[in-house]
C-alpha cells in the first residue's frame, strides 16, 4: 500500500504541474497591473499633430476622456483603429490619441489611410508621457475621468469584448457623474 | 561529414561574438556609472519581459536607459530612480522585488519548500531509528 502511494508521488506531481500551466494557459501575466489607476494624469505638454496649439493635462479637465497610445509603426493600432473610430463616432467620449514616437509625416499618412477619430492627437516625439505613465507597448489606453484621474488602463489592443465589458461600465458611470455631480 | 564541420566551425564563430550592446553615455566619475550598471541590470526590460535594461535591444529600453543615465548624471540615487520607475511601471519592473501581500508567497516559498524537505527527513531518520 505504501509502495503504491509512493509510486503515485511522481504521477501526482506531474498532474499538478500540468493543471498550474493549464491554469496559466489563459493568464496573460504579461499585462501588467498599472500602479497608475486612481492616480492624476502625469503633468505633459505636447503640440498637436494638426491644430497647431500645444496642450497639457490641465486643458482635458472638466469631461472625461480616452486617451489612445497609438503610432504608424504599430501594426495592432491598425488592428484596434476600426473600434477606436466607433468609440469616438458614438459621441460617449471625448477620443485623444498620443502619437508615440512617431514620425509626424509617418503619422499623418497613417490617419488619411485609416482615418483620424481623434478629438485631438498629441505628439509624444521623445516618448516622455508614454514613460510617465507607465506605457510598455502600443496600442494602450486610458480612461480618465472629468477631474483627471487615470480610471482603467487597458495595455494591448482593445477588442469588443474588453470595450464592453471594461470601458463602457466605467464610461457609462463617468458620463452620469458629470451631468449630475 | 565536411559540411558538417564547416556549420560546426560556423556556429563556434557566431557563438563567439559577444552581441553586446555597448552603452554610449558618458559619466562624470567611476560611482555614477557603477550606479548605472547595477540599476539596469536590476530594472526589467518591460518589452522583452525576461530581460534587464541593460542586455535589452528594445526601443523602450533605451529610452528608460536613457532616463536613468539622465538621473544619474543629475546625481539622483539608486532608490530615487528605482522609485521613479516603480511608480510607472509597478513592482514588476524591479528585479529585486519589495516584501507585500502580493509576493509574500515568491518570498517564503524557498523556505516552505526547505521546512517539508526538513519534515520528510526528521520522519525518515525517526523511522529508521526505530526500525
């Protein structure tokens, strides 16, 4: 009897193995937790890819807004734009996109391609913003609400499925904050 | 059996050049760029996610590196700079990860794992004592 159990140990061991890669199969550990939710948006100051101003964080106070990392170089912000058009038409949201170590011209051909949805694109040439707020990879996204706090952050692209489920809850929620605060 | 040789010969001579990324930043003195040296071979490249900043080739890498080249230059310490990316990033990008809830179990697996070994082997000698 005893002999039996500890023949089982390996078999036992190997099973529990399979079962904790199983299990780890569907989580992407790659994704990262952002340390920035409930934070303030990090101070910037960006020009504008078309309208010729120069923007900081204080100018998006006041109305809730998404804030899309994308560049020309990036082959899933051209898989994602077609959803980050939608959100935008649907008017649920003001759509800002931050150009990412982009080229201007690059990005310019890029939008007459695909479109541009965008309320307002800065550009993030060096890269600064993307590194204060944490960005990894394009395409990212953030929710911000009215006063400026970084809501959700999505890292990868978005999906219909994680706009649903995670975006429009939290958008749904911002836009009933504003009209009755 | 020749060709054979020759794509030994090949992979030796592939295998000896050291695809090392040579780091371009100028430092004032020896401590600063130790101090640079240590952190990015403890900060974690965030693109390749098994790498530091310093084997990483990534765009993202070099500008991080670039930022904690800056930092030191500036005279920022090592926790300062290690903070600053903390503070983006989260704990992930330190490869040297702090004490909490969350990596209490990474911390004392080593020693849960030793106190069963332990376990096993006091019932063991008990047993063969007695047997």
């Amino acid at each position: 009897m005893k002999k039996v159990f500890i023949a089982l140990v390996p078999l036992s061991v190997f099973i529990g193995l399979i079962v904790l890669l199983y299990v780890n199969l569907n989580n992407h550990s790659e994704v990262l937790p952002s340390p920035l939710i409930g934070k303030k948006i990090p101070q910037f100051e960006h020009p504008t890819l078309y309208s010729n101003q120069v923007l900081n964080q204080d100018d998006f106070i006041g109305q809730p807004w998404m804030l899309n990392v994308f560049g020309s170089w990036c082959p899933s912000c051209q898989f994602e734009h077609p959803l980050v058009t939608a959100l935008a038409n649907s008017g649920k949201i003001k759509v800002v996109g931050l150009n990412w170590k982009d080229e201007p011209e690059d990005a310019i051909k890029w939008l007459k391609r695909w479109g541009n949805p965008y309320h307002e694109i800065l550009v993030d040439y060096q890269g600064d913003t993307a590194i204060n707020l944490g960005v990894y990879g394009a395409p990212e996204t953030f929710l911000i609400d009215a006063q400026g706090t970084i809501v959700y952050k999505i890292a990868g692209v978005l999906t219909e499925k994680n706009i649903q489920q995670e975006l429009m809850p939290l958008i749904e929620q911002m836009n009933q904050g504003a009209t009755n605060p | 059996m020749n060709v054979f040789k020759i794509i030994i010969f090949i992979m030796m001579v592939m295998m000896s050049i050291k695809s090392h990324a040579i780091d371009v930043y100028e430092f004032d003195n020896v401590q600063q760029e130790e101090l640079y040296q240590q952190l990015t071979k403890e900060l974690r490249c965030l693109v390749c996610q098994n790498q530091n900043l310093a084997d990483s080739d990534a765009g993202l890498a070099k500008d991080l590196k670039d930022q904690v080249a800056a930092f030191v230059k500036a005279g920022q310490d090592a926790e300062t700079i290690k903070t600053y990316m903390i503070d983006r990033y989260g704990d992930f990008v330190n490869y040297d990860p702090p004490m909490n809830a969350s990596t209490l179990f990474l911390w004392f697996s080593p020693l849960l794992v030793f106190l069963i070994g332990g376990i096993i082997l006091f019932i063991n000698i008990r047993k063969r004592q007695h047997g």
